[in-house]
C-alpha cells in the first residue's frame, strides 16, 4: 500500500515517464572483494528486470525482479528490488 501511496505522490508532482529495465547488478566490497582484491568476501551478481516510473521532477522509483548468477547471497532466486532516489543534473 506504501508503494501505491508513493507512486500516486510522484505523480502530482509534475509529469512522468515510465520505462523498462534490464541490469546486471554486481554487489561487493571495495577493501575485500574483487576486481580490487582477491580477500575472501560475499559478493553476488543479480540480473534485474523491472519497471522505472521518473517524472521531471527527478524523482525516480524502480521495482523489478531479479535471478541471482553468483549463488553467494543467501535466500533464493527470485529476488525483489525496490529503489526510490531523486536525480539532480550536472550542469
């Protein structure tokens, strides 16, 4: 119910987009894992599929599904992915 309520919020605020995503996530240590190190360390890497709604705002929510490739991370596939950010240009 949360997410209805946000994704409504996002929505007065200005106009959106929405779109479709694919990514390869790889989750691990700086100081421990790999490409830096070879220390022994719980890294994993999680391939996403999911929903972007964006408006322009910057106001970003990302939901989406994902089959971890790494078998490093506990539980079992699949996994859930939520992420709720703000974007801000560069210029």
């Amino acid at each position: 119910m949360k997410i209805i309520s946000i994704l409504l919020s996002c929505c007065l605020l200005g106009c959106a987009n929405s779109y479709y995503f694919v990514e390869l996530e790889h989750i691990s240590s700086i100081q421990e894992g790999k490409p830096f190190n070879d220390n022994p360390e719980t890294s994993t890497d999680i391939l996403f599929a999911g929903y972007r709604y964006r408006n322009i705002n910057g106001i970003y929510i990302d939901v989406g599904a994902g089959y971890e490739t790494s078998n490093d991370l506990e539980g079992t596939n699949p996994y859930g992915k939520i992420k709720i950010g703000k974007e801000w240009s560069a210029k």
